[in-house]
C-alpha cells in the first residue's frame, strides 16, 4: 500500500503547469524582440552560439527536478507489514429528522443545526462501529450506508439541511423501516437512534418498532426542543429570516416536542429516551448504553509499518540539478561536430 507521509505539499506540483506556462510566454517575448532587429535567420546566423533547444531542455531537466524533490519532500511511503487486527464494534444507524420543525429555536442554535453538533462529536468517539445516516420528513432517505469512514460520514453530514426532503411530515415509521433495511446479516449488535421532535408523527411508529426490535435491533430516542415549544421561522433564498410560518387563519404555529411518542417508542424498542438541550445533545449517554452491548470480534488488515522511499526521489531530483548546471545554454565547439544539439 501506497501513502504520503506530507500529503499536503503535493499541491506544490501545481507551479509546474505556472511556471511553464509562464516559460513559454517568456520565449515567445524574446523571439518577438529579437525580430525587432530584422529577419530572424539573419539575426540567428549573427548570433551563432545561440541554442534556444538548450535552454528549452534545461527548463524541461529543471522542472523534473521541482517535480521529483516536492514527491520526496511529501515522502511516499510503502506498507512493509500486514498485521490483523481484531476490533469490537455495533452497528449504528442514525434517523435525523430534517423536516422544517426542526428550524425551530428552542434549542440553540437551531434543532437541526445542535443535532448535527451532537453527531458530529459521536463519530469522533466511535471505535470500530460503523455508522449510517436516515433522513427523513415526510418520507425517508438514505443519506450514508453503514461505513466505518467516519470522515465520509462527517462529509455527508455536513450536507444536510431541512431542504433535501421536500416533502414535509415526519415519518418515523418509514425512518424505523429504512434504517433496518440497512443492517447487514452480520452478527453485529445493531441500534437505531432516533433524533427528532415527534411531532404530527405518520405511519403506524410502534408496528415499525416491534419489526425491528424482533430483529434484535435496539431504538434510542433524543428529542429535540421543548414541551413548550417555538415558533418555526421563514428564511429566504439569501438565508435572512422573513417571519414565522402561520397556519391557514394566520396564526403562528408553534413546533411543540412530542415527548411521550419518543419515550413510547424507546420503550417498544428497549432503549432509552433523551431530551436534548442547549447544553447537553442527548447523544453522549446513548452512546454509554451502546457501548454496554455485546459487542461482536471482527478481524480486519491493516498495515501497520510503513517504510519511506523519499530518498530515492531526492537522489534523482540531485541528479537532474547537476546535470542542469552542467548543460550550457551557449553552443560549445565540441557538441556542435558531434551534433548533439542544433540551434
């Protein structure tokens, strides 16, 4: 296997196109100059010594050089020894509601906003589990198949927002149905974690749930806001906020957390539910109740040596500099009889 101790400094190759690109101009100038003084083959044969092959082969030789010292800078690296690697884990899916409720303020800085904070932070603690991501309002999507690149889910994760479903509701049953459709055959502990507010709920939610817990798939709730609720406000296309959504007699309706669906549905699923704060998202003690299932062995490859090559890349890079300076841009006598160079 094949990796970039400094990955980050490849990005130094891009001056090669720049500065060739800045080469050429350069030789189109001084041709351009030259002509100034008369027609360019008698300006040439006054100037006999002249090599403009040279000085193009010495561009090319110095630029190899840049391009072989910036990969030795990065150091590759190769993988001298393949150990196996046993590793413990549970596989989680994740329900986020996005529909518009979860716009509301009641938590800080939004639902959505402090429920993607929280899952953000679960995925820097997993060890070994591997996690995928449900959305869903009125219907359900899948937004990550269970993975173990948590940097993929980090990615995912950044890309949601109460505008991908544009169907509004919350379907929490179709959520429950998706999320076990995801889980593999595999002898894994599996959970479902459920973060929303509950309200105007669709579907037959505890039918969903018996599935799965006749599955031996766990259900965890967290609910986002408060019993009181807030109001639900309106955005632009530009982002600023234009008011609160109203209802058919104008009245502004207020997104109240449905606490009692949740802990129902925890109970059917035997998990636990959570109220999520401005302070606390709910998520750091679920993931403790994960952590206290049984966890099923798995083996995985893994490299765990690597030894660098960087050595090799400077030599070369050397190499091509001497061998630069030694090529003169002037025509010499000698190369001249042997025609190794033309003008």
């Amino acid at each position: 296997m094949l990796r970039f101790e400094h990955i980050e400094y490849l990005y130094a190759l891009l001056l090669i196109p720049f500065l060739s690109t800045l080469f050429i101009l350069y030789l189109i100038w001084k041709k351009r100059a030259f002509r100034m003084f008369g027609d360019w083959e008698v300006v040439a044969q006054l100037m006999p010594m002249l090599s403009s092959q040279k000085v193009v082969m010495k561009f090319i030789i110095l630029m190899l050089a840049f391009g072989f010292l910036i990969v030795g800078i990065a150091n590759p690296q190769i993988g001298s020894k393949l150990e196996k690697v046993q590793r413990k884990g549970a596989d989680l899916v994740i329900a986020l509601d996005v529909s518009n409720s979860m716009l509301s303020q009641d938590i800080r800085p939004d639902r959505i906003t402090r429920a993607v904070q929280g899952i953000s932070k679960l995925i820097d603690r997993l060890e070994g589990d591997r996690i995928g991501i449900v959305v869903f309002a009125g219907k359900a999507y899948v937004q990550l198949p269970i993975t173990t690149d948590y940097a993929a889910a980090k990615m995912f994760l950044s890309t949601i927002s109460t505008q991908m479903v544009p169907s509004q509701g919350t379907a929490i049953g179709d959520a429950i149905e998706l999320s076990v459709q995801s889980f593999n055959e595999a002898e894994r502990s599996k959970a479902i974690i459920i973060i929303t507010d509950g309200e105007n709920h669709e579907g037959n939610v505890m039918e969903a749930a018996e599935i799965a817990t006749e599955k031996d798939i766990k259900i965890f709730t967290i609910g986002m806001g408060s019993p009181d609720g807030s109001p639900i406000p309106l955005f632009d296309q530009f982002g600023r906020q234009t008011g609160y959504k109203t209802d058919r007699q104008g009245q502004v309706i207020i997104s109240k957390l449905d606490e009692t669906t949740l802990q129902q549905l925890a109970s059917a699923g035997n998990g636990i539910y959570v109220r999520a704060s401005t302070g606390q998202d709910g998520l750091g003690k679920i993931l403790e109740e994960i952590n206290d299932l049984e966890k099923q062995e798995i083996e995985t490859k893994m490299f765990s040596e690597y030894e660098g090559r960087f050595q090799y890349f400077l030599a070369i890079s050397f190499l091509l500099l001497l061998i630069e300076l030694i090529i003169p841009e002037r025509k010499s006598k000698w190369a001249d009889k042997i025609k190794l160079f033309n003008r």
